[in-house]
C-alpha cells in the first residue's frame, strides 16, 4: 500500500495475500488518508470480494478514494512503474504467500514473493529516486521467532524460522534493515504476532474453527478436522495491529517493534471458546490423533485430529512482549481474546445463514 503521512496524500499497499491486514488497513486509513492504492494481481475471476464494500459503486466496481493497479511482487518492472506513477509518501507491504503450511509446498514461490519480492519493492523505491521521501513498513512476523529462544519474544530475540514462509520472511526483515542503514531510507519491519479477524482466509485455523462452528450451530455441518491442537499463539485483532502499523510510520526515527497482546491460548481453547458461545461444551476423549471433541450436552463429536494438518517442523508456542510499542507509540490492544471469538463466531453464523456454501 503507498500513502502519505499528511492527511492529504496517496497510500500503496502491496495486496498479493494478506487481504485481512489488507481490508482492515484500507478501512482504518481511510480515516487519515483520501487516496489509498492497492497492487492487486490479475486473476480471471474477481479476487476483491474482502474490499468491494470499499468500492465507491460496489456492483460496477468503481473506485473512489480506493486505486487498484494490476501487479505483482514477481514483477520488477510493474513495481517501478507503479511507484513512478503513484510517486508514494508510505508505502506498506503486507503482499505474501502468507500460509504457513502451504509453504512447505511451494517453498521456492514463497521465498520468490515473500523475501525476492521485498526486494524489488525496495529496489523499486530506489530506483524512482524515492529513498527520501518514502517511509516504507515491512509486514514481519512471529514466525520469525519459530523454535523460541526467550519467553516471551520481543525485538531483541534471537531467530529461529521453522518454516520456508519464516526463512523467506527472515531475508525480507533483513533486507529491510539493511536497507535503511545503507540508504538511511525510513524502513521499519512489524513483527505482528497472530492478528485475526472475520476477513480472515478460510483456510487459516482460527476462521477454520468459527466458520465449522457456525456451521454446527446451523446444523449445516457435523464434524471437522483440525491440527495441532495445544500449540500456542498470542492472538490478537486485525484492527488494533493495523492502527499500530500506521503509528510506526508516524515517528520520527525508523525502528522495528513487536506488535501483541502478550496472552497465549491454544487451538484447543480457540475451539472451546468458539462452541460455548453457541451454548456447547466440548469434551475431549482419546489422546493424539486419536483425540476427538465431543459435545457434553448431545454426545455428539465435532472435532477430529487429522495429521495431514500438522507442518514437518511445529511451533509450538509464540508469545509477544510488545513494551517497546506501548511505550514509544503508546499503542495496546484493545480487543481481548474472548470478544475476537465471539466476533467471528457471529460474524460466520451470518455469513452461513445467508450462504451456506460460502
């Protein structure tokens, strides 16, 4: 995403995948900014169903303050052209192969888009003559942390990516650093840590949970099939990280922060959490993959244990000490863990009353 920090200038956004952090920027900046734009890659059926409530006629998709160019972080030569023509004052990329798991099956392209392709964007920045004007926001992650060396991870934390989707970010988080000493260009990495929403893809295991729940509640569904379920994340809501995103583009001095709620909870109580609030309790039975969830009230089992659902190489346990952003952008999350689930929960039962084959 490319923006000014003035309230009167352009944003960029890079969009390849991260359409939740990409949809609840877009909302949160529309407050500061009148002119967002958005790189999105061509696909030949309509890929913006997250952002067309943003269009300024959504049924024709005319853009209004919200600009959609056709590119892609593979792409050196529409990245500079863009960027000539948007002549950006912040540019933010949250583009990447942004699954984990799915990493592990196409390593070689989530290392092209997701550590190459920050490359190009920053080469691209110099390339235009930018490196002056631009402040630049890396989208970094707790993957980073993988096998973690401290409890709990903060900035100055040793890396350990146990996932090709976390080595590619560790290049891209370098290659951002190395950037701003070289260049002195305002670059900073956000080491987000799990941040979620009802926008987020139907495939990541949080939105997996509310969306099977949702469809249990509505008897649409009897059982679904999980991973891991005790590893442990640190999440938090999409709208309280983006706001921190935009805060670190507003210092003075470029410097990279941790961005959590510094709670843990296991996919276990992400399930657990996500049936109570439709009136279930959730009974677990068997040990590994043989564990299942069965609902206290009815007998029946809701949840398996599925292997093909684990990653070669785990995480186990994630958890953030964001002091660092609480003290220099005064920033906090404001959405505890319990209203996050009851947010996607409900927002799904909607969803699935009105389709039940989204």
């Amino acid at each position: 995403c490319f923006s000014n920090s003035s309230n009167v200038g352009k944003a960029m956004i890079m969009m390849n995948a991260f359409l939740l952090t990409f949809t609840t920027f877009l909302l949160y900046f529309s407050l500061f900014n009148p002119q967002v734009h958005g790189i999105v890659r061509r696909s030949s059926s309509f890929n913006t169903g997250r952002i067309e409530h943003l269009y300024k006629n959504p049924q024709a998709h005319i853009e209004g303050n919200m600009k959609l160019h056709y590119g892609d972080l593979t792409d050196s030569t529409c990245l500079v052209k863009i960027i000539n023509e948007v002549k950006p004052t912040e540019i933010y990329n949250l583009g990447a192969q942004s699954h984990v798991k799915i990493s592990f099956d196409l390593a070689e392209y989530t290392a092209d888009v997701d550590g190459v392709g920050t490359l190009r964007l920053l080469d691209a920045i110099k390339t235009c003559g930018l490196i002056n004007s631009v402040k630049f926001y890396q989208a970094s992650t707790s993957e980073l942390f993988g096998k973690v060396q401290e409890i709990p991870q903060k900035e100055t934390t040793p890396f350990y990516p146990r996932s090709p989707y976390g080595a590619a970010k560790l290049y891209a988080y370098w290659i951002v650093v190395n950037f701003r000493e070289a260049y002195n260009l305002f670059a900073v990495n956000g080491i987000l840590f799990n941040h979620e929403s009802p926008r987020r893809g139907a495939n990541f295991v949080t939105r997996k949970i509310s969306r099977s729940v949702a469809k249990i509640h509505l008897g649409q569904l009897d059982c679904f099939s999980l991973g891991n379920l005790d590893a442990k994340r640190d999440w938090g809501h999409a709208r309280d990280y983006v706001e921190a995103m935009w805060l670190m583009l507003q210092t003075d001095e470029p410097e990279d922060f941790v961005i959590a709620t510094g709670e843990v909870h296991s996919v276990r109580e992400f399930v657990e959490k996500s049936f109570k609030h439709i009136g279930k309790t959730i009974v677990w039975e068997g040990k590994n993959e043989n564990e299942v969830g069965r609902c206290k009230e009815t007998g029946k089992i809701h949840v398996t244990v599925n292997h093909k659902y684990y990653r070669p190489t785990e995480v186990d346990f994630l958890q953030g000490d964001c002091t660092k952003a609480r003290q220099k952008l005064n920033w906090k999350p404001r959405v505890t863990f319990d209203e996050l689930v009851r947010e996607m929960v409900d927002a799904d039962v909607e969803l699935m009353k009105n389709n039940p084959n989204a």
